[in-house]
C-alpha cells in the first residue's frame, strides 16, 4: 500500500476519484477539529478508537485480519500527537482500502464517523463540491501581471507563457521623447522608468495605445491558460487599467464586477476573500435554479421527479438521475440488485449491504449528474433524498 501524502485541502478532482474507487473494502473514517494545537493527543486518541472501531466493523462483514492489518498499517503511521496538533483547526477524512491511504483536510465541521463499504463514503464532503466554484484572478499591473486560480476554501498562482514581464518590455523598440517623464507616483506605473512621453501628466491617448497593446500581449497569455475554461475571470487593478484590460479582453467569461485596488497592496488571502466573495453568487444561482426547476416539475412533469429511494437508486444506476438533493446526515443501509433494478432496505448494516444514500450520490455523479448537500428537504414532508430525472 502507498504510503499517506502530507495532508492537504480535499479537492473536487480528488473527491471525483474516490467516487471511481470501489472494490471489497472501502473504510473512510471522519474526525472534527480540536480547539487548539495542543489537542494533537486528543485527536490521536480519537483516531486510535476510531481504528478500534473499524476493526469491528469489518470483523463482523467477514473481512480477513490479514486484509485489515495492510489497510491499517499506513494508518497507524499518523498516530502522533505533535503531528496532528498541526491540523487541529480542520476536520480530517481518512480514505482507506487495500491499495489506497489517503487522508485530507475539511474546513468545516464533520462529525465523527466511521464506514465501512464498498465504496469510499463521500457524502459528508458534498458541501466542498457545492459551497464552492473555481475563479480566476487577473492581478493587473504595468508589470509582473499575475494570475490565481481560486476556490472557496484554496488559491494558487498560474503560470502565463509567452507574455511581456512589462509594459516596458512591450515598448521597448518604440520612439518616444525625453522631456517629461510619466510621474512615477500614478497607481500601476511604478518600476517603468524607462518610458518618457511628451508632456503627459495623465495616462493620455499615446499611453493608453500602448498599454492597450500590452494588455493584448497579457491577454493572449491568459487566453492559453483559459481557452477550454467557463469559470468567471475576475480583475484586480486600479480604474484606469481595467478599463483600458476590458477593451484587449477576449475570455468570454470575465465578470463585470471587479476587484478596484492596486492589487500589491492586498495580500493573498486578501484577495482570495475579494475574489470568492464576487464569484460565490454565480455558483449559488445554480443550484438556486435547480430547485426552482424541481418546484414546478412537482407540478409539470411529475414523473421527472421522485424522492423514492429505490426508484433513486434505480435511475443513478443507469444514468437517468440529473440532479439529486441529498441530506448529508441521512443513511439508509441495504443491497441494490442490478438484476431485477430492486432495493432491499435494512435498518442497520449486514455483511453484503452498501450505503445506500451514497451510493445514490456516486452513481450520479459517475454518470455526469449533479449533487447538491441540503441541510433540509425540500418538501412539506421533510424528505432527505430527491431527485429529478433526466427520462
């Protein structure tokens, strides 16, 4: 078995391959934050019973102790209480089977849990996909322009190829006069000391011609980065340049609002919170619509939509769910025979059962659907499973 990677951020790539891992065996284990790093004892102690707790469970389904002792053995390796005290203002989800250990960070609040299945139990983790949306930030300057690619809960720095290092740099073979230079105070100028332009006092139209052709060049750059994208694109720059960015832009998917600052004096977390914060509501109208959508089928096209569970679990089997509003906290144990299309439902786990609730929310997903985490039903009946068909 590998061994388990530092422990990092999960991201929807990596939830999208668990939901692609399935085989005999499949433990996940889930453990909340502490209050402070010196807790590292107590989390270790709690992943010890969890362990413990896995043992039992996977006795009772009849795995073999030769099995349990190679998935459990990467595991133990994280029973230090130093190390975990790093991680103490994170929940930690554990991902475990006979060839797989990999364990991550949540920034929210799990509860402790412990599955065994047949597929890893992504479930809780439904709120990282929803909350949460990828966004470009173009940080605009007159030199060093750079671009993050940020989520809600992570941001990191993209490469741009082939671009100016400057709007110098872009200007360098051109004939300009000496006999005033641009004043070195202007927002976004700073550092461009060899460009002079005759009698300008404020970014005229003989400057705005050539910063308009360096942001061409920018644009081009980000253009190769972004070309098969849809995420919005969000500037960070003073007035002027964005104006000025928005005629040279040619990504179809650049936001209207805008990051108004001179963007060396925001950190990266700075930014990060101003991004998410003008992206967010683009994500949340998705889903927004969604149940708008379930609404009226209720009334339109009634059988499109079900919150029966073995007619769920049916269709995501085969392809025909669009769209599925789970409550994380619901469980429902049984067998899905893919012979007849029929559920057997038990009200506590047996040997052969799966998960059914996740295995609803994997099928789903594997078939290109999508799932949304409520925290309530959307029905008069508090129902924590719905579902709209796509036939």
């Amino acid at each position: 078995m590998n061994e388990i990677a530092d422990i990092g951020l999960a991201s929807s790539t990596e939830i999208q391959a668990l939901i692609e891992e399935s085989g005999l065996v499949c433990l996940s284990l889930f453990l909340p934050p502490s209050e402070n790093p010196s807790e590292g004892q107590k989390t270790a102690i709690r992943l010890e019973n969890s362990l413990r707790r896995a043992a039992q469970l996977m006795a009772l389904r009849g795995d073999h102790p030769s099995v349990l002792q190679k998935m459990l053995g990467p595991v133990r390796t994280l029973l230090d209480a130093q190390y975990l005290g790093q991680f103490y203002n994170s929940s930690l989800s554990l991902f475990v089977a006979p060839n797989t250990a990999r364990i991550y960070r949540v920034p929210f609040v799990l509860e402790e849990m412990v599955v065994v299945d047949k597929r890893f139990y992504i479930t809780p983790l439904l709120p990282l996909l929803n909350d949460d949306g990828e966004f470009y930030l173009l940080l605009l300057n007159l030199q060093d322009v750079k671009l993050l690619h940020g989520t809600h809960y992570h941001v990191d720095m993209l490469p741009l190829r082939d671009i100016p290092k400057s709007l110098e740099e872009t200007l360098r073979f051109d004939d300009f006069t000496s006999e005033s230079h641009v004043r070195p105070s202007m927002p976004g100028l700073r550092g461009i000391s060899g460009i002079v332009y005759r009698g300008v006092t404020a970014p005229g139209d003989t400057m705005k011609a050539g910063i308009l052709r360096y942001f061409q060049q920018i644009d081009y750059g980000v253009q190769q980065v972004l070309h098969t994208k849809q995420a919005p694109l969000i500037l960070t720059g003073v007035q002027y340049l964005l104006s000025i960015y928005r005629k040279a832009n040619t990504y179809p998917h650049l936001l209207e609002q805008d990051i108004m600052s001179n963007p060396n004096s925001l950190s990266i977390a700075e930014l990060h919170m101003r991004g998410w914060a003008l992206a967010a509501p683009l994500f949340q109208q998705t889903q927004k619509a969604a149940l708008e959508q379930y609404q009226r089928y209720k009334t339109t096209h009634t059988r499109l939509v079900t919150n029966d569970l073995p007619t769920i679990i049916s269709a995501a089997h085969h392809g025909r769910v669009d769209t599925l509003f789970v409550d994380t906290h619901y469980q429902q144990w049984g067998v899905f025979d893919p012979q007849t299309a029929s559920v057997t439902m038990h009200t506590k786990a047996n040997a052969n059962d799966v998960e059914l609730v996740n295995d609803a929310v994997c099928e789903t997903m594997m078939h290109k659907g999508i799932v949304y985490a409520v925290d309530t039903a959307y029905d008069s009946d508090t129902i924590p499973l719905t579902a709209i068909l796509r036939y």
